[in-house]
C-alpha cells in the first residue's frame, strides 16, 4: 500500500483501551468478587502481550475465482429456550451450519474468492434472514428513504465538509491524483460527483482542465459556488445543485473526458452514493478515452483483539443508576462500530474479500459473497474482525492509492469493526475463516446489511456460526 507510515490517529475509547492495558486496576479485587467471569477475562487478556505486528501484503493485485467447499458430519440440533420453545437464532444457526465448512485454500489473501457456503450463494435475498433483523420490534420503521432522504441534508452541515478537508490522507491524495498529473486533465471536461465545497473541482481546474461541470444536492452546493467565485474560476467551473439524475447539462452522452468523485463510504459502500456514479458514468463518460478517479476499490478484513472495550459496553447496561438494562446488550453488536482501531490490536494478517473495477463493474457488484481466511500471529482472544478499504487511482501518469488501513495514517472513515457475541481463544498459527455476503437494504437502499460466518476448526477448538449486522 502507498502512503503515510504514520501512526494512526487515536479516538477517545481507543486511548482508553491503550491505558488500561497499561494501568494497574486499584479495585481489581473487588471487581472480582462481583464480577468473576468478567476478571476471568481480563485475567486472560493481561497475561498476553503483543510484541510484534502483522505485516499485511502490500501489493494490490487481486482477480476472483471460485473454490471448492467440502462437507463433514452434520451439527448437533439446536438449544431450547426454557420452556420448550425453540430459539429462532439457535434453529437458524443449526439450519445454516448443517454442513460444516472446510477452510478454503486461499494461496493470495490479495485475490478475492467467491463464497460456496451455504447460506452465501445464489440470489442475494437469500443470503439473509430478515427475520433476524427485526428482533426485537421495538419502534416503528423510519427507514424510507423514498419519502424523506436524510443522505443529502446530512451533508449541508458545515461540520462534516470541515472534517472531510482537514483529513489530509484524503484531500492531499486527490490533490496528488488531480494536480499531480495535469498531462492527464489539461484540455479535457470534468465532471465531480457530489462536489461538496468544490475543493476537487479546483484542483481539477489548476490542472489545466477545460472546463470542470460539479454537482451536490446538497445546501453546500450554493456555498461552492461562491467559493468558486472567489477564487476566479466562474470561468473554469460550473456549479449545479440538484440530483445529478435530473439535471439537464450542457453536454451530451459521451461528453465527459474525466469522472471524479469521493463517493466513499464507511465499509467503502455505505451510503450508496456509488449508484449514482455509476450512472453517471453509463450516461456521460467518454466510452473509449474516458477516466475514473478513482478507478478500482479493494476491502479487507482481519481479527483484533478488543477485551476492554468489549467488557465495558456489555457491563455498562447491567447497572445504569440502579436499573437493570441488560436487555439492551443482547443486540448491542448487531450494529458495526466505525472508530480508529490501533494497530497493536491486529491478531492476524489480512484477506480482500471485495475488489471492484470501477471502470467496468456493474451496479449489482455491490452486492457481494466472498471468503475470507485469516492466519493468527498471536494467541489471544478474538473479539472481531475489522474491515478498511483501499482505493486507487491507477490510470494516471503518477498512480495514486488512498488507503484507511490501520497500519496507515488516520482517515475520517477510519475503520469498520463488527464485534463477536462470543470471543474465541485462539492460538498463533490457527486459522479462521469463513464467508462475508454484503447487499443493500431492502427499504432503505443507503443502508447495508452484512453477515459474517466464523468457522475455526482446530484441535483446541471448534466453533462455526454465523452473524448479522447491519449498517444504518
């Protein structure tokens, strides 16, 4: 991967972590005493120490294929609830796992390998239990985004365009893409995808384009035209509010030399603003000379270790001001959590389970079922896995990559981490794997549901179950 070697930027709990890892706790003793099977995990975590890092390969040349999964003795039936009522998550867990799956033989974790398990094949619909999803049925559904898109008021707030331009690994990778490179944009006609503030259409006008045509439906929209304005470009750029779909623009199929746009989202594709790229580029870029930036997507996964944080959301609800909540943490990690990982929690080296060319790929790609395998480099427990992407700007004169791994310097996206029910222990040399199927909501197309099968086959331990969560 290109860029900064910097250690990456800590959020408040992931300081916290670090701290207490380090601290000696004054009231273990009575924590103990309360709570022993809390202590019995953190007993656990203090006695192993990380004295390395994972290297995860650097070289981001992937293809898909397909490998062979093999069956073994089918899995004990499913627990009951008390009172003879069976659990709908057990029933399904032993519906999903009839067949065991074998660890996939995955030689370059940097090629993406299409799942064959059961219950991450075929259609994507069948891909999820819905079911699952809806439990419990607390609230009504506020998820239609039809009726009201909260997508494009999120980003009239000054506060997130602030965040965006101060995140250096981001606007100093475009800028490098876009003014690094003016043979590839003198003379030629740009269109930005959701232009926010405008600062990537002046780049691409410094470059020496033709004439830059930047789109946001977004209320920030007006503000990039005055930016413009100040900045003597009302010549070079031209700003459109509206959605990109409804816009009658001064140019016709195939009239667009160059796309650009940071259509990214947590997880790469949360949000769905990809779509609309994609159109756009269907619609308007030049068929045989045409550029994308960026041109090509890559998403990993790995294991980290996270016992602090882990223990501290789940005992959180056991006692908050005298009440018992602790029917809030059954669902606790159904959600992913975005937020800086640090490096020294990696436990294992990294698989892509998604790679996308941006220039060729179809709509319907970002709906994917891929495997994943993962070698331990320590032995620690296993409280989730955690994703980043890497995108590229590849046909230029001077390639570019952005990159939000942990390894890397800090990005606002930071990283995505979908946490365990259960944490396994595990040993250096084990592997992990499994499959990860991903697609848009069925009401709320900008949402995303994902689901992770976690299959660790080995003589100290057997475990194999799946999870689902959802983005939103």
């Amino acid at each position: 991967m290109q860029g900064s070697t910097d250690a990456p930027k800590q959020s408040s709990h992931a300081k916290r972590r670090m701290q207490k890892k380090q601290n000696k706790d004054t009231n273990a003793d009575q924590k103990r005493a309360d709570k022993p099977e809390a202590d019995a995990r953190k007993d656990q975590i203090k006695a192993n120490t990380y004295t390395s890092k994972p290297q995860i390969v650097d070289d981001h040349v992937k293809e898909s294929r397909d490998v062979s999964m093999a069956s073994s003795e089918p899995t004990s039936k499913p627990d009951k609830k008390r009172g003879g009522k069976k659990d709908h998550a057990a029933a399904k867990q032993g519906q999903h796992f009839r067949d065991k799956l074998k660890a996939p033989t995955i030689a370059d974790k940097d090629k993406v390998v299409n799942s064959s398990e059961t219950g991450f094949t075929g259609d994507k619909e069948g891909w999820f239990d819905d079911e699952l999803y809806n439990k419990p049925k607390a609230a009504h559904n506020f998820d239609s985004a039809k009726e009201h898109d909260y997508y494009f008021n999120s980003y009239s707030s000054h506060h997130i365009h602030e965040e965006m331009l101060k995140d250096t690994s981001r606007t100093l990778s475009y800028q490098r893409a876009i003014e690094g490179n003016p043979e590839d944009f003198k003379g030629k006609v740009v269109l930005d995808i959701g232009c926010g503030t405008g600062i990537l259409s002046i780049f691409a006008a410094r470059a020496g384009a033709k004439h830059v045509y930047a789109v946001d439906n977004a209320e920030v929209a007006l503000f990039a035209r005055e930016i413009v304005k100040k900045n003597g470009f009302e010549d070079k750029i031209t700003v459109f509010k509206g959605k990109i779909e409804e816009i009658d623009f001064p140019f016709g199929e195939g009239g667009i030399d160059i796309i650009i746009s940071e259509w990214m989202g947590y997880y790469l594709l949360y949000e769905s603003m990809l779509d609309c790229v994609l159109w756009a580029r269907d619609k308007f870029l030049n068929k045989k000379t045409g550029k994308m930036l960026p041109d090509r997507a890559q998403l990993y996964v790995a294991a980290i270790e996270d016992s602090e944080y882990q223990h501290e959301k789940r005992s959180f609800w056991d006692d908050v001001y005298g009440v018992d909540m602790s029917c809030m943490s059954t669902s606790l990690f159904k959600d992913p959590m975005v937020d800086t990982v640090p490096a020294s929690a990696l436990m294992s080296d990294a698989c892509c389970v998604l790679d996308i060319d941006l220039v060729n790929m179809k709509q319907g790609e970002v709906n994917f079922s891929s495997f994943y395998s993962l070698k331990m480099n320590h032995t620690d427990k296993v409280h989730a896995l955690v994703t980043w992407f890497d995108t590229e700007f590849g046909n230029l004169k001077r390639p570019v990559t952005l990159t939000t791994s942990p390894l890397k310097k800090y990005t606002h996206w930071k990283q995505s981490v979908f946490y365990l029910e259960q944490p396994l222990d595990i040993r250096k040399g084990d592997t992990l794997y499994g499959s990860v199927a991903t697609r848009q909501d069925k009401v709320n197309f900008r949402e995303l549901n994902v689901k992770f099968s976690y299959h660790i086959d080995e003589k100290h331990l057997q475990k194999h179950f799946f999870q689902q969560y959802k983005f939103k």
